[in-house]
C-alpha cells in the first residue's frame, strides 16, 4: 500500500520538477541563473486557467489528442517500477503494453496535428512519425536486452533479476541498452539533437510544432504528458543503471538520485551539443538500434549477461 | 580481468560504427587513433594463457602496449591527419552509398561477424566471448571502408581499421601474440600508411597542375 501511494506521488509530484532541473541545468551551464525548479508547474496552473480556442475546422479528435496523450503516458507510468521491486498495474508482459502506450499517446498527438488541417503541423507529424518507426525498434531490441535474462516480459521481473547479478559496468549489454534507451528518450521527449524544445522555427520544429494550435489547458495537458514521459523513461533507465535496493528507504533514495543524474545529464547534452541537422537525425536513431542489436548480440554470444 | 577486455572489445565495435557512420575525415581519423588507444590497453586487460615464463610476459606485454600506443594511436594518425591537411582534399568523405545505409551495413557486419564468431571459434573459457566478434566485425568492416572508399585517404583509414582487427584477432587466437608477428603487423600498417599519404599527396599536386577539371570529373562523376 505504501509502495502504490509513494508511486502515484512521485507520479504527480516529480515530473514537472524534473523538468525544471533540466532547465536549471543548462542555465548553469550557459552562465544564467534560470528560472525556478518549479517554473513548469507554475506555467501548467497559468495554462489550466485559462480558456481553449478551437479551430472551426477542427473536430473531437482534435480535443481527444492531449487528453489521450496524457492518460496513456500516465498508464505507463503505471506500469513502469519506480524505486521499488513492483508496481501498481504491473502484470505479465506489461513491456509490450508500455512501449504500445508511448505509441497510442504519440498516434493521437500526430492525429490531432494533422486535424488541424494546417501544413506546418502536417509536416511537424510527419517527421514525428517517421523519427518514431526509427526510435520504436531500438526501445524494443533494448527492452529485449533487458527482459530475455529475467525470462519473463514485465518490468517488475527484469528488474527483479538485474540487481542481483549486475550492475552497469558488469553487463556490456545492459551498457548498450542503457545507451540506445538514452537515445529513445531524446529522440520521445524531442531533446536536442533530435528536436528542440526552445525553437520557434516552424521550419525545424517536430513536437512543437504538432501543438501550435492548442491552447489552454489542452496545452497543458500535453505540457505534463510531455514531462511525464520523460520522467518515466528516465526511471526506466534508471532502473537499468543502478543497483536499486529493496529496502523501502535507499530503493526510493538511490532512484530519486538517478533521475536527478538524468535530467542533469540531458541538461548537459543540450548544452554541448548543437541540434542535428534533420536529414542526420534518421541516421542517430539507426545508430541507436544498431547499438541495442549489438547489445542482444552480446546477450546471446556473451553467456555473461 | 574479463570485465575489462569485454567493455574494451565493445568500445572497438563502438568506434567501427562510429567511424562506419561519420562523414567527417577528421573524426574518422581520430577514431582511429583512440581504437589504437584501446587496442593498447587490450593486452593489459587479457591474461595470457602462453607457455612464457613470469618475466618475459611482463617484458612482452610493456613492449606490445608501448609500441601499440606509439604507432596506432600517436604517429600514424597524426601523419593522417598532416596528410589531410596538406593535401587538402575534402574533409568529408563522399561515399557512393549514403551513410545511413553504411551505418545500417556496418551493423550487418557486426551481426555476421557475432555469428560466424559463434559457429567457428567457441569461446574458450577465460578469455573474453566477444574477442572473435569483435575482432572479426573490425576487420569487416575496416574492409568494407576501404573498399568503398573513393579517396585515398578514406581507403588508407579503412585499411588501419582492418588492421585493429588483425590485431584484436590475433589477440584472442593467441593469447600472447608473437612479438616478430605483432612488430611485423606494425611496420607493414606504417609502410603502407606512409606509401598511401605520398601518394594522396602526389597525386593532388598532379592534379593541380594537370588541370582541376580532371578533379571535377572525378569528384563529380556519381550518376
């Protein structure tokens, strides 16, 4: 009971923070102070006040969009173990059921672009959707690398088996999950050098574009999903990464720490490294599952998972 | 001491895509340079299982590293690098194939190499299961660069990558590798290397005085 409560509160309390740090991060970084760890939060309840505008040509799919982005990253978040043994909705192969649900959100985020009926949010879903088909292979060969050993197809199994006989430095393959799951996170929670989440050029624009149209607390909506998202992949990682115990005090401790270590380090990345060019963005993904191949060739050759 | 050469041996496939996927000759060619690093460190982290007595592996190894690090990793990539610039070709490579599908090659590569790996050469017990492998996916892939290739320059690094293969082959087939062999390997990559970077030079210096179209018609001639 404990363990449900304290993961529907890291649930509603943790992601906008976490995406505060990012932001800090990269102000430090460039010399600024930045804005507070809370400015998010402080920027879904100004949205949730407000009222939506909708588009005459626009129809329910369009309202439909955010709010079924949200409730699916929210299923997933769900599903996906935080800082303990198990979670709330955890049940035999919940792995298939995740990766689906980032898939459900994404489709209708992309539908809801394309009902608009404008070309920029148009073209913002195509490249969406084909950045996407390049990204889902890598989740997928990565949650292979991270299942096949545990023998079973749910978080809570994989993780159960990790700790015990690894850690990161003693898989190579967990090494190459963690790193191709790095690149699906940048490239689901449109980061740099995917995409970038500051830029106002509808030329260059992926996710932000898809969204221009929404406002309020439509906006707001896709606002949290967005930070949830990158919350709850980052525990994955997470997960993946660090040893976490069972214990109901260092688990949580050691987890919180990591997503801190993660929304620091995609602070970092967005500071050193300039967006890719779109044409090259395919070529960093392909890159990210030939990386998570490798990794279940490891896994199978390897003997020492 | 698996520990160790297993993240070694994953860093040289790393660099081989890595280098199967960038554009830039610069970062190609200091890719090079810290496999050449790697490649150093590999005989430290992989136990001999030789017949030679305590001394003169100690002896063996030092001399394997030093003249490693020396060659692969600081000499031949800075006459590269010097090469390149002096010759002043481009500094991308131009392959005939977009680099999406050599990274997606490269990856085949890796993939065949980890099943022939696994069907001809077991893993004996000791050594690291991903010594063959990943020597083998260097060495296709070194290969598959300098065959594609279409400047001297990318040919020449395609031929340095397939030589870390040999090494990282030999490596695991012999568990100590004969130092003749080994010093042999190293004077032939730098052999070759010096003859390739005269000739990229000599051949640019013809081209400019010949004339720049004869430069046209090659880099331009793709359909």
């Amino acid at each position: 009971m404990f363990d449900v409560l304290m993961h529907l509160a890291w649930l509603i309390l943790l992601p906008l923070p976490m995406l505060g740090l990012v932001t800090v991060v990269k102000s430090w970084i460039a010399g600024r102070r930045g804005p507070p760890l809370l400015q998010p939060f402080h920027d879904v309840v100004k949205l949730l006040r407000k009222g939506a505008v909708y588009s005459r040509t626009t129809t329910w799919v369009f309202a439909a969009g955010p709010v079924v982005a949200l409730s699916s990253t929210v299923l997933a978040g769900l599903i996906v173990p935080m800082g303990s043994p198990s979670s709330p909705f955890g049940f035999s192969a919940d792995v298939i059921v995740f990766a689906y649900l980032l898939g459900l959100g994404r489709f209708f985020t992309m539908t809801a672009a394309l009902d608009t009926g404008s070309a920029f949010e148009g073209m913002g879903a195509s490249r969406e959707g084909a950045f996407a088909a390049l990204a889902e292979p890598a989740l997928f060969l990565a949650l292979m690398i991270l299942c096949v050993p545990a023998g079973g197809m749910s978080f809570g199994e994989a993780f159960a088996v990790l700790p015990a006989s690894h850690g990161l430095l003693r898989s190579p393959g967990l090494l190459l999950a963690a790193l191709a799951l790095g690149v699906v996170l940048l490239a689901e929670t449109s980061r740099i050098p995917v995409d970038d989440p500051n830029t106002h050029l509808e030329l260059t624009m992926i996710h932000e574009v898809m969204v221009l149209d929404h406002g309020g607390p439509d906006l707001a909506f896709i606002q949290i999903g967005y930070a949830l998202k990158l919350f709850v992949l980052g525990s994955v990682i997470v997960h993946l990464v660090l040893p976490i115990p069972a214990d109901s005090w260092t688990g949580p401790a050691a987890f919180l720490a990591g997503q801190a270590g993660i929304a620091v380090a995609v602070g970092i990345i967005e500071s050193v490294m300039a967006r890719l060019r779109l044409s090259r963005v395919p070529q960093f993904l392909i890159g990210a599952c030939v990386v998570a191949a490798v990794g279940v060739l490891v896994l199978f050759t390897g003997g020492r998972p | 001491m698996s520990l160790d050469a297993d993240l070694l041996l994953l860093l040289v496939i790393g660099i081989d895509l890595f280098i199967g996927s960038t554009s830039r000759l610069g970062a190609r060619i200091r890719a090079c340079a810290l496999q050449g690093l790697v490649l150093a460190a590999l005989p430290l982290a992989i136990q001999g299982t030789g017949v030679l007595a305590e001394g003169e592996r100690i002896v063996h190894t030092v001399l394997a590293v030093g003249a490693t690090l020396i060659l692969k990793a600081v000499v031949i990539p800075i006459f590269l690098l010097r090469a390149m610039r002096r010759s002043g070709v481009r500094r991308e490579a131009d392959p005939e194939h977009s680099l999406h599908l050599s990274l997606l090659l490269c990856g085949v590569l890796v993939g065949l190499s980890f099943w022939i790996g696994a069907v001809m050469l077991p893993p004996q017990a000791g050594s690291s299961p991903l010594g063959v492998p990943a020597g083998l996916a260097t060495m296709l892939i070194g290969l598959f660069l300098t065959i594609s290739g279409r400047t001297e320059l990318t040919q020449v690094i395609g031929y340095m990558v397939l030589e870390n293969g040999v090494f990282v082959i030999g490596q695991r087939l012999l568990g100590e590798f004969p130092l003749v062999v080994e010093l042999g390997v190293l004077l032939d990559v730098l052999v070759a290397v010096m003859l390739m970077a005269i000739l990229v030079v000599f051949t640019n210096r013809q081209h400019e005085q010949g004339a720049d179209v004869a430069a046209e018609t090659v880099g331009g001639g793709a359909p």
